[in-house]
C-alpha cells in the first residue's frame, strides 16, 4: 500500500480519514489503495505513519489469525526498533556497590575545609558535617531495638537537616522524611506505617505527632545524646541495595502510601545530574524543596556529591518571591531548582529588576513549564541553562529531562526530553504493546532508577511494577506503570498529554483524587463525593473542586473536615452540592458531566460592600485579576476566594508593581480581605498614608543651651532607669544586641566612618545619663568607639569549636559587661575576625536609647554609610548621611511626651485608661510550694509551639469574627490564666510598637509601648464572646498606647507599682522591625544573622526576664512559636513544657467549642496538667502571691558597682513616687 501526499484541500464534506482499496489490475496480484487524511489533523509523516502501521497490523492479521484483535503489532519492525531500542540508548557507567553517603564523604576526603552548609547562623564545613554525621550514625547505633527499621526525620529546612539524613544513612538505615507543616493526622499515619522506631526532631516538633514506643532524639536539644558520642568515620555493612528512604505519596486507595527507593537509584540520579549540568565544587544551591517531596533528592544529594555548598530555603522564601531571590543573591546562589510554578512568582517579583544574582542552572520539573515562562525567565541571564525534569516519585524524582537556554527553539508541544542515564522508557498501549511516534499511550519506565515498590503494599506493587515483555536481564526486567499519557516526538523525545487514571499534580506535587474523594466521603453529612480539576479559564490556574451529595448540603463543614485530615494543597477549594451524581451506563461517575463551578461562590456568603478609598479599590482589583472574581468586596477573603500561595505571590508582586513597595505574599496571609490588607498597605504606601493623630511633634524644642543642661527622661526611659535601681544593677535584659556575619574583604577605616556618621545623625547614640536627665555629648569631631579582635588562627582555618568558644567568650563580655549609664555612648561596638575573610560585627544598644525598632533604622543607615564609604574618593568628604535628614531627634520626642502629658494633650487618653481599669487587679500567680527561695531572681525559658492545624483553627475563627489571631491566643491565653489561678478579673501586659506617627518611623530610640488588658471572665462567657471583647479592648487600647504605662498601672486597684504587672504576651509583628527593612547590604560583603541563642539562650528573649510570667509567639505558616519565660523562684522547672502542652490543647478546644460557655468542664482536661500534684487539688484555688520582687534575672548578676544615682525625675513625682522600690 502507498501513501501519495499531494496536501490538498478537498473541501468540507471531506472526512477525517478516508482508505480507498482495491484487487491490482483486477486480479489476485495484490492490494493497492490510497489514503485520504484531513490536513487539520495529519501531517505527512503522521499520514505515512498511519499507512505503514496498518499494512502492518493486515500482514499480522493474516499470519496469526487466531491472535486477539488488539494484541496484533501496529509499528513495521523499523520503527519497533527506534521506539524500543534506538530512543532508549542511555547506558552509562554505572558506581556498582556505592552508596549515597560514601560520595558525600569522598567530598569530605578531598574537600574538608570547603563550606557544605551556609545559612544565617554560619557556614558548617565538609569536615564539620561529616563529624557531626558520624555522631549521628553513632547514637543511632548505640541504641536498643531492630536496626533494621526506618528513622523518622521531621525538621524544617536547616543544616541539622542535612547532617540527620546523612547520619541515618550513615547508620546503614533508611529515613522517612516529614514535612511539619503537614497535619498531625498524615504525619501519625505516616509513623504507624512505616514503623520507625527513632524521630529525630526540633523540640517542639515531636508534640504534633504520637511518640509512643518511639525513641525521640531532640536533635537541637543540649543532652539529646548526639554530642557525646565520637566523631570519627564509622564503616557499616550494606549494599547499593540497602534502602535509603521512603518517601510517602498521595494513593490510590485514601492512603497514602510509602515508596522505598534504594542507594543504587539515588546514586543513578545523582550521577545522571552531574552529567547533564556539570556542577562544580563553587557552586551554591539553595535547598527549596519541602523534605516530603521527592524533589528534595536534588537539592539535598546532589550539591553534597560534587563537594559543592547547600543554602537551606528561609521558610518565610515559599510565600514570598522576592525574599527568596533576595536570599539568593545574598548566599551567591548558582543553582536553584523547584517547581515551574514557582518561577511565575519569579517574573511577577521582577526577577529581571533583582541584581546581583548568579544563576548558572536552574533545575525545574513536577508539573508542566510554558515554554514563555522559561524564556522570560533565563533571558536576563544570558549564562544561565535551565534542566527540565520528568519523573514520579517511583523512579527516584526523575527518568526524562531536557537542556534549555534563552535560544532553545520550541516548536509546537513541550517536550520532557528523552531517557535519563540507564532508564528506559516505553510508550504502550492497553496490551503492553509498542504504539507509533506521536500517538499517546500509557508511558511505562525501566532502569536502575526504579524504586523497589511500595511499603506494605505487596497487591499494589504487584500491580503498579510489572514484568517486562522487552528484556528479562536487571534492572530492565520490571517497568514501572506511570499512568502518564505519553507519545513520543520524532526527536526521540516525550510529550506528555494527561492522566489515564484520576492522578494529578497540584503545584508540582502529585495528588490522587480518589484519596480526597475517600476523606470527603467521612464527612458528616456526605453521602457521595467526586473530585476533578478543573481550570479556572481567566486565571489558567488549575483547582481541585469536590462534588458531593446531597443537594442543598453545608459546604464549610465539609471543606472543614478535610483541612483537618489532608495537605493545604489537596484541599477543595470550592465545594458543589448535587442531587445525585451524573452516571455513565457502567455505573461510574461521569466526570465529564459534572457542571462547570461558579467560582463567584466562593465568596457567596459575604455581604457585599463596594471599596470606597484609593486604596482598596486598588486591592479590589488585584483580587479579581489574580482570582478571576467579579466585584471583590471589602470583605472578601483572598484564601476563600480560591486563592494559593503561588496566587499569593502574584497578587504582592502587583501590588508592589502599582505601589513601589516591596511587601511580601505574607501580608495576603495575615490580611486576607481586601479592607484589612488596604488598611495595612495605607501605613507602608508613600502615597497613601494615614493622617497622624494628634499633633505633629516639633522638631526642635531645646535650644542648645537648654540641651547643654539636660533634658528630662522620657517616660520609657523612667521605666528602665527604674529597673536598673530596683536590681541595683545593670542587667542584660536591658540590653539590645546586633550581631551580624560578614563575609568578605571588610574595610575597618570605612566601618569606623560609617558608625560616626551613624552617631553624628542620631542623637541617641550620644546620650549620657546626668542627676536624672539625659544629655547628648555634642563634642565635635565625635567617634563611635569600634573595638576589633581576631579569633586563634584568623589568618588560617582553623577548628569550629575553637572558633566557638572563642566567639562565645567575645560575644558574653560585649552584651553581658554593664554600661556607665553616665558616659556616652551607652552602646558599644565590635569586629571581631573569625577567619581570613569572615568577621562579625556586634552592636550593643542599652534600653534607654533604643528598642527593636531601632535595630533596623540603624543597620539601615550603617550599610547606607558604609556603601557610601566605599564608594568615595580617598580624603572626599563623605555625604551619606546628614544630620539633618532626621525628621525627629528623640530629645524632642521626650519633650513632646512631656508636654503632651502636662498639657492635656493626652488627657483623653489618660481618661481612657481610668475608666477601663478602675477596679481591676493584677493576676495572682499561683506559686509552687516547693520550690525553694532564694535571694536571686531566676527566669527559665520553655519553648511554645502551637501546630498548624490548631493554627489553622485560630486562623479560621479570626477570620470569621473579622478579628486577628493575637486576639484569639490573648483570649485563650486570659481563660487558662483564669482557670489556673481562679481569677476572672485581671490585667495582661502587652506591647505596642507606637510607630505610627510618620516621624518616629526613622528616629532612634525606645519609644515602644505597653498597654493593660484587662480580662472579664465572671458569668461563663462563651470563648467567642470573649473573643469579641478581647478585639474591642485591643483596637481600644492600640489607640491609646501613648499613656505610659507608669500611669496606666496606677489606675489599678490599690495602685500598684510597674514592677508589679508579671504576666504578659506579646506577638511582635512591627514592634522588632523597622518601617523600611534595608535590603542595600554592606557593599562587596555577604551578610547573616548570627544565632545569638547558641551562646547565650536568654539573649534573644532577655526583655521577658522582668515578668514572672511571660509568653511571646510569632505566627508562621506551620503554626505559632515562640518563648514563655518564667520565674525560678514561683515555678518549677517542669511547668513549662506542661503549660505548652496544656496551652495548645486549650486553644484547640476553645476554638472547637467556641459557643459553649467556658467553664470547668470545658477546661478541665487541658489546664489540669499545670495544677497537678504542685499546685493543689483539681479545680480554681486561691493563689498564692510571692511578695519577694527585688529578684535578678536568670544570668547572675554581673560584678560591678551599682549604677550611679540618679535623681526622682518629674514624671515619678507627679505619680506620687520618690522611692526607688
């Protein structure tokens, strides 16, 4: 049979494809025939394809008539051997007997001083990790049970990330890894599963999960055990076909299901790779992936197998685009890999505007990449290539992958690329049988990259890992069935069309429906649930949608219930009710028939109201173009309108686009509606402020011969100066520190200039304390004092433990040695040189000139003095920055709140304050009997955590009161206060920045507030009630957190001194950061944070070491975290773990039950861990008040003489206090 190509056009009526055939001649000579084929479908090749395969399939059809139909061969035996054989010709040099961590520790060999891990806390070298390491596999070792099982891993990205994985292996055992951020219940399943008898965590973490008959090792925890066993290299006994990990996906059944992936597959994929993209030892990846997602094999192996440098992802970086590419640009990042999605948020962060970056490869792949994105995003990096990857979790993150550039021509479908190293893949068809170039079959994988098959899935295994009808010789004797649609081009490459079964990625991770179908189906309420994808057509955004039964049903619940049970990104976004489901003639749903959502529902149960201001008609608009809604109103809700963190991205990119601010997808998180987020952007935007209330404060109210004399303290000031008497001492806890990392060629000369020009522009920096006034040294030309030091062996490598302990030593006398509150500056800088090109610099702030606000105008301005340095001219004056540009010293702020005070400026708000807290009481804390007393005052520290879906719930509750989730946690925090000391009617201390007049957002100095909370609990209020009168008492007291607190605690009952309130809570959003964090950096040099708590843990919380009890947390989006502080001489060490446990279920089931009236009943079960045999009988009891206050904190106090006197100032006068207490 011949095909004759003359490509006409042979008119409308013309069929798709039209065979024509007939006797030659008449006779029995043979068959001759043409083949008519629609040009909107065929092209030639296709055409002559399609002829040959059917000769084919006649020729077999007529040799083995008796062979099944759809058994017979389509492909002419060439072609059989191109799609086979020829496209599949991918073997390389394989490392036989190697496992993953021998070329970690060959790297280690070759490369010890070079840096494997970097991150804010430091840079952990090759050497250094494989120490620590070893520890690992060491303890790992020594403990009892079957070495054989699975070690559990449940950690955030970190460098103790890297070193437990590589300890378990090490140890000869697999690793299970857990993501935190998934929720308790797939985390507990998981553990059940797969049998793991060790978790090594962060302590906080192992709360979330059941740990019964698990050994838990808190890895970040001093004494886990890991820090005593030795360091050097162990030899374990294993193959290459030892397990590495098992790694849970999303099953076919509504469970997940674990997949065992071998050392010789990971090694496979390492070393395929390398090959492609030929990494060097001076790259720097970024670790980007979460650790449940196979993805992770690539940023985590793969830099360690090449002796390259790992940056591990800040948390925050998944929500914000720009933050993450800031840190790129900051750690040097060359290689960056992720999910194409992701590189959307890119280009709307302005990836193109972002400098500095140093991106060589970018290695994408899990969902599909538009050809546009790729091209918009390398072409501002003309070096840069990126690898596009293709591949299930069964074949070990990938079998195919493609090289792009800027120049890569891509013509029609998007090719995955061909094999990778020893895989093969097969395109077949239902009978396992080869179908031809470019029609779609089921795409079926073979090689070393397979996976040994599922966990306690034998049938599913069995079913999923078949025999291989093409070659019975290892490790191509089994194919993997990927339920892919594939065809391949003629290139030898593939391209993927769909699913065959109801599997689908969602932001590149892979979700089986029927397992969202089968937690639906639990529902109360829910008959029947199906599940499909559907695009939303304006967005192009693809969304899971539930469909159940019955008609006319409760959605929320619903969605509810499967928030509780499944990953945020397998959670329905929209839920449609249905009588009954559409049915195809064998009984299965029709997906195909399932109507169309209307995505407007999503925001069917607000009550529209039209954006009125600039600004939210701003936001308004973003919303409905990032989501694809009509007429966003004030309240909706950006997350219940169908919105993801990936939208998230997008819609901050666009705002910052029409605003020229940098906020970041966070803020969508924590203002969800239009109106709050409006409200927030009005106080960052340039050109939308709010008004200021109240006056605006004069800029120079002294003259300098009023100044030569002193001005009084502000009332803050009077605060601090009160504590350092009341301790007779000054103490850390007044002490703000900034320590930086530099790493690079840094300028001592342009520093020293820089911090000069620092003091020169903010009159803070030179106060000194005289008889009870403050006084700025204007002695001319002034020099902050810059002390430097080189470390043991700064000029060389040397020891991390020298190093260390060094730093620490540096480090104590910096923040603990007291100032001379009469000599200025009450500040104190240093350099301190670690190594030939690594130095931190510390800044040492007192209280009385500063407060975290202050931490981010100063760095600010030093990195604009110190860039200014070293760009200057030798001997040039250097004009960074001037006096003058300072809008408001903070002498004129203590004269403003003077006069405000003496004037009735703040009259009002002072009356504000005697209202609400006439009658009320301080909290009566409930000491422990035993404990024993001592003369000095002690503070213990305990970690919170509050998990993700307890989070979750607060979160929800916030936004269906229209409240925030400090207010939620203030309240469950008042109802455990209550019920622990049977108070219902107290006071809470909490903080306020008081930022938000215009011209203190760039001034040093502690101008931060505290305001008086008063709880109401008498009557049994329900927890939503409560909640309700918390967000009054919050907005009421925001507004008039001017009042000192001096003042407000004198308008308690019985007037009680400030040193009295104990209890406070704080949730820092704006209190610690300034209005404008710099992004500029310190110019030629890289900068990080350094881990103050790893030296001394009271550091990074010391201003709660002043209460008795004292809980601050930070929302994050795996929960909250934070610190509770309390004291030695009322508590025993033990309350504080069981008042984190106590305090997360509390805010649990306040949030469950939040109609139910609060009583004993309600809270029983939750406070009564923290009364428990020390604090007496179950049940309210009358507290007991510790008298003793004169107390220190919990570092010693330091020896030096007492601070000098300082006079009573007018303030304390006119509170009728003359006394230092």
């Amino acid at each position: 049979m011949r095909c004759c190509w003359k490509g006409e056009d042979t008119g409308p009526g013309m069929t798709d494809v039209t065979l024509i055939a007939g006797e030659v001649d008449g006779t029995f000579g043979g068959l001759e025939g043409s083949v008519e084929c629609s040009m909107d479908i065929f092209s030639r090749t296709s055409a002559e394809q399609f002829t040959r395969s059917f000769e084919t399939l006649l020729m077999a059809a007529l040799d083995a008539p008796e062979t099944a139909m759809y058994s017979l061969p389509l492909l002419p035996e060439a072609a059989r051997e191109e799609v086979l054989v020829t496209f599949n010709q991918t073997e390389v040099p394989f490392l036989a007997g190697v496992c993953m961590h021998h070329l970690f520790e060959q790297q280690a060999a070759a490369r010890p001083s070079a840096p494997c891990l970097a991150s804010d806390s430091g840079t952990l070298s090759y050497a250094e990790v494989d120490a620590r390491a070893n520890q690992v596999a060491r303890y790992l070792l020594s403990l009892p049970g079957d070495s054989g099982r699975p070690v559990a891993v449940l950690m955030d990205r970190c460098p103790e990330l890297y070193i437990a994985i590589l300890g378990v292996l090490k140890s000869g055992r697999a690793y299970v890894p857990l993501d935190p951020d998934y929720p308790p219940d797939r985390l507990a399943f998981t553990l059940e599963d797969s049998a793991a008898d060790v978790l090594l965590t962060h302590r906080g973490f192992a709360a979330r999960v059941p740990t019964n008959g698990i050994h838990v090792v808190p890895f970040n925890s001093p004494g886990c055990g890991v820090d005593d066993q030795p360091t050097n290299r162990l030899h374990v006994s294993m193959s290459s076909s030892s397990l590495a990990y098992i790694i849970y996906t999303s099953g076919s059944t509504g469970r997940p299901k674990g997949v065992m992936v071998e050392h010789r597959s990971l090694v496979n994929m390492v070393t395929d790779n390398q090959l492609q993209c030929k990494f060097v030892p001076e790259d720097v990846f970024i670790q980007n992936f979460s650790i449940a997602f196979d993805g992770s094999m690539l940023d985590l192996f793969v830099p360690l197998s090449v002796g390259a440098c790992v940056v591990p992802a800040e948390k925050r970086a998944k929500q914000d685009a720009a933050r993450f590419l800031r840190q790129m640009v900051a750690f040097g990042v060359t290689v960056a890999a992720g999910v194409p999605s992701e590189l959307q948020l890119w280009l709307a962060s302005g990836v193109e505007r972002v400098a500095g970056l140093r991106l060589r490869w970018l290695v994408f792949g899990g969902e599909a990449l538009p050809p546009v994105v790729m091209q918009n995003v390398l072409r501002p990096f003309p070096g840069c290539q990126l690898l596009y990857m293709y591949g299930p979790t069964e074949a070990t993150v990938y079998a195919a992958a493609r090289v792009c550039s800027v120049n890569t021509q891509i013509d029609g479908p998007f090719s995955v690329g061909p094999p990778s190293s020893n895989s093969r893949l097969y395109v077949l068809d239902k009978q396992l049988q080869p179908v031809p170039v470019g029609v779609p079959g089921e795409l079926h994988i073979a090689g070393i990259s397979l996976a040994r098959g599922y966990l306690n899935r034998p049938a599913e295994t069995a079913r999923n890992f078949i025999t291989s009808p093409f070659c019975s010789t290892a490790p191509y004797d089994r194919l993997y069935k990927t339920g892919d649609l594939a065809r391949w081009l003629p290139d030898g490459t593939i391209h993927i069309v769909g699913r065959v079964d109801s599997q689908v990625k969602i932001r590149g991770m892979r979700v089986e429906l029927s397992e969202i179908e089968s937690v639906l189906s639990k529902a109360p309420g829910v008959t029947a649930a199906a599940v499909k994808v559907v695009r939303h057509n304006q967005t192009q955004q693809d969304h899971i949608v539930a469909y159940t039964t019955p008609k006319n049903a409760s959605t929320k619940p619903m969605l509810d219930f499967a928030a509780r049970r499944l990953p945020s990104h397998m959670v329905p976004v929209l839920a449609v009710t249905l009588a009954a489901h559409p049915v195809l003639p064998n009984g299965k749903v029709d997906m195909a028939a399932l109507p169309e959502p209307d995505w407007q529902l999503l925001a069917q149960d607000e009550v529209y109201q039209a954006p009125h201001t600039r600004m939210e008609k701003l936001v308004a608009s973003v919303w409905e173009a990032v989501l694809g809604i009509k007429d966003a109103g004030l309240q909706a809700d950006f997350f219940k309108a169908g919105g993801t963190s990936m939208l998230a991205g997008m819609a901050a990119g666009r705002i910052n686009a029409a605003l020229g601010l940098e906020e970041s997808a966070a803020a969508i998180f924590r203002h969800r509606t239009v109106e709050t987020l409006a409200e927030a952007l009005s106080q960052k935007s340039q050109d939308d402020k709010p008004v200021p209330v109240g006056p605006i404060i004069p800029r120079d109210p002294y003259t300098d011969v009023q100044l030569a004399s002193g001005v009084s303290l502000s009332p803050k000031q009077q605060y601090w100066l009160d504590l350092v008497q009341q301790l007779q001492g000054d103490y850390p806890s007044f002490h703000i520190p900034i320590a930086v990392n530099l790493t690079g060629s840094i300028n001592l000369r342009h520093m020293q200039t820089a911090l000069d020009l620092l003091a020169d522009k903010h009159e803070s920096l030179r106060i000194q304390l005289r008889d009870g006034r403050q006084m700025v040294n204007r002695a001319r030309p002034w020099q902050m004092p810059l002390h430097s030091d080189s470390g043991p062996g700064a000029n060389e490598v040397f020891e991390s433990a020298v190093k260390k302990q060094w730093l620490g030593q540096k480090l104590s006398h910096l923040l603990l040695d007291p100032f001379d509150l009469g000599q200025a500056p009450l500040a104190r800088a240093a350099l301190l040189q670690t190594s030939q090109r690594e130095s931190v610099f510390v800044l040492v702030l007192h209280h009385l000139i500063a407060d975290g606000w202050s931490i981010g105008v100063i760095l600010a301005d030093l990195m604009a003095a110190y860039n200014k340095a070293v760009q200057s001219t030798p001997g040039a004056p250097i004009t960074a920055i001037q006096p003058n540009e300072l809008p408001l010293q903070y002498t004129a702020y203590s004269a403003w709140m003077h006069s405000a005070l003496r004037d009735g400026i703040l009259a009002p708000k002072v009356l504000y304050w005697e209202k609400r807290l006439k009658g009320g009481r301080l909290l009566e804390l409930p000491a422990d009997p035993n404990v024993p007393r001592s003369g000095a005052r002690g503070t213990n520290f305990a970690d919170v955590l509050i998990s993700a879906t307890i989070a979750r719930a607060v979160d929800e509750l916030s936004v269906n009161m229209g409240t925030s989730t400090f207010v939620v946690v203030m309240a469950a925090f008042q109802v455990l206060l209550a019920s622990w000391t049977g108070q219902t009617d107290f006071v809470v201390q909490t903080p306020f920045a008081n930022r938000e007049r215009l011209e203190l957002q760039t001034m040093v100095g502690d101008v931060s507030g505290e305001a008086l909370l008063r709880a109401t609990l008498h009557g049994g209020p329900s927890f939503s009630t409560h909640v309700a009168c918390v967000h009054n008492l919050l907005l009421e007291a925001r507004s008039n957190s001017e009042v000192p607190l001096q003042l407000q605690v004198r308008c308690l009952e019985g007037s009680p001194q400030v040193s009295a309130v104990r209890v406070r809570l704080g949730m820092p959003t704006g209190l610690k950061a300034s209005a404008k964090e710099s992004t500029a950096g310190f110019a030629g040099l890289q900068t990080s944070n350094v881990p103050l708590n790893e030296f001394m843990s009271f550091l990074k919380h010391a201003d709660l070491c002043t209460h008795d009890f004292a809980l601050e947390l930070v929302g994050q989006e795996g929960g909250f975290h934070g610190k509770l502080a309390y004291s030695q001489q009322m508590f025993a060490e033990s309350i504080g773990q069981r008042f984190t446990s106590s305090f997360e279920d509390l805010v649990g089931k306040l949030c469950a039950n939040q109609n139910v009236p609060i009583d004993d009943e309600l809270i029983a079960s939750t406070v009564a861990p923290l009364r428990g045999s020390r604090f007496g009988k179950k049940g309210p009891r009358k507290a007991k008040r510790i008298a003793t206050r004169s107390e220190a904190t919990s570092v010693p106090a330091p020896a030096s003489p007492p601070a000098k006197e300082v006079k009573p100032s007018w303030f304390r006068k006119m509170l009728g206090n003359t006394q230092t207490k």
